[in-house]
C-alpha cells in the first residue's frame, strides 16, 4: 500500500525535522526530472546501496510515476525503515545521493526559495492574469469575453453557430494572448504556471508567442484552479507551492 499527501509548503517544511536516518542503509536521493526514475538505477550503483532493488520499485510505482510526469520537478527519496518520495513544488536541478543519512537541509533550502512567478488562468470567457514576487502579487490583469453556449437544435442554425463560436474563441484567445504579454513581459520570471481549462492550454500557446518564447520556465503542471477571476488568482500562489508526499510504510511492497 502507499499514502498519497499533499502538503502546502509550510506543512511540508515542518514534517521535514521529523525525518530521521535509523542506519547505516538509510538513503537520500535529489534527483533531477530528467532523471527521475531512469537514471535511480545508477544513481544507487554509483553510491553502492546495498537497498537499490527496493528503492527502485517504490519510485517505479504506477501511482508515482503518473503523479510525476504532472509535476515534471524531479524527486527527493528518503529510504529507511520507511520510504518517502517527494515532489517538490519547483525543479531539482542536481542529481545527489547521500548515503547513511537524510540530508533534509537541501530540500528544506529548495522550499525556502523565493520566485517571481507568472500565473496564467484562463477558462472560455474569462482570464486571470498574475505576476507574484517573494509572495506578494505586484501585477495583474483579469477581464472576460463573450462566447456563446453551443447550440443544439441542429441543421443550418446549428452550424451557423459553431462557426460564430469558433471566431469567438479565436478572438478571446488572441485578447488573452496580448493581456499575458504586456502583464507578464515586464518582469523577469522564474517560472509561469497555467491553471484552469487545460483544454485552453494548448491553443492559448500557440497563439501567444511570448508564452512560446518562455518555454523552458513554463511549468508542465496545471494547478488545480476551475474558476478564472480575481479571487483565484489571489488564492493560486499557494497551488504553485504544494508537493505531493508518498509514504511507504514498514512491509509495504
């Protein structure tokens, strides 16, 4: 069995003192996204850990390897009597293996980190648009746009309708497209997130360039936000900074 947690990002640093190395065979991984988990094999050959078998079981978990590849940031393994696999909120940017103890201080340090973070919510017909510094929303942009609802009644109005609200789509895109530049291309950012309709996500890229132009700090994570307008982009700072924890218990397989 494994326990999934989501932890905000004080809830996580205050677990972190309560994790403590028991023996010699205890071990602590930083691995990177790009080696998170086809490179935990030799990661653990390199360090000579006698557990590696288990370990890389656990991390090649279907539930796991699913939950990471939303979060693209890579993992933290601490592996004793009991197994924790962490996903932090933002990139591990080294692969570390340390070995006979825990070395929470370097996951403790990654979620002290403070960011510039852009923040881009967008439903059909509405859009929240956010820059955060050290915490604090220093810009922001929110409006909506008509789209109308699909039509049912089918035959030549039906269609006449769908293309109407297509265009409307196209138009409300390009509005969002102009409204993320000029919030977003004054400030040196560390990374942007985009939250709402994921279906959106795709279509809004293509269509704006600097969004295209940022990709590298693009997050691959969708937070988990169903509502565009100014209350949510107050409240989606704190989504950026949840980790997901998996607990491996004593016995579990």
């Amino acid at each position: 069995m494994i326990e999934r947690r989501v932890l905000a990002r004080l809830s996580l640093h205050n677990m972190l003192p309560n994790l403590t190395a028991e023996s010699e065979k205890s071990v602590a991984m930083y691995i990177s996204p790009s080696s998170f988990p086809t490179r935990i094999n030799a990661l653990l050959d390199e360090a000579s850990i006698t557990s590696a078998d288990k370990v890389i079981k656990t991390a090649n978990n279907e539930i796991v390897i699913k939950e990471a590849a939303k979060y693209q940031t890579g993992a933290v393994i601490f592996w004793d009597r009991d197994g924790y696999i962490i996903l932090p909120p933002f990139p591990i940017n080294e692969d570390r293996v340390l070995s006979g103890k825990f070395g929470t201080s370097l996951l403790a340090e990654l979620l002290e980190q403070e960011h510039t973070v852009g923040i881009v919510l967008v439903t059909w017909g509405s859009y929240s648009i956010g820059v955060f510094d050290n915490g604090n929303l220093i810009a922001s942009k929110v409006g909506t746009g008509h789209i109308h609802k699909e039509h049912k009644k089918g035959g030549s109005s039906q269609k006449r309708f769908a293309r109407r609200t297509e265009e409307q789509k196209k138009s409300f895109l390009r509005r969002v497209s102009n409204r993320v530049e000029e919030t977003l291309s004054k400030h040196s950012l560390d990374y942007i997130f985009f939250g709402g309709n994921r279906l959106i996500r795709r279509p809004l890229w293509q269509e704006c360039r600097y969004l295209e132009s940022q990709a590298d700090k693009v997050s691959g994570r969708i937070l988990d936000i169903r509502y565009a307008n100014r209350a949510t982009l107050n409240n989606s700072l704190s989504e950026t900074m949840k980790s997901v924890v998996f607990v491996f218990r004593v016995g579990n397989d």
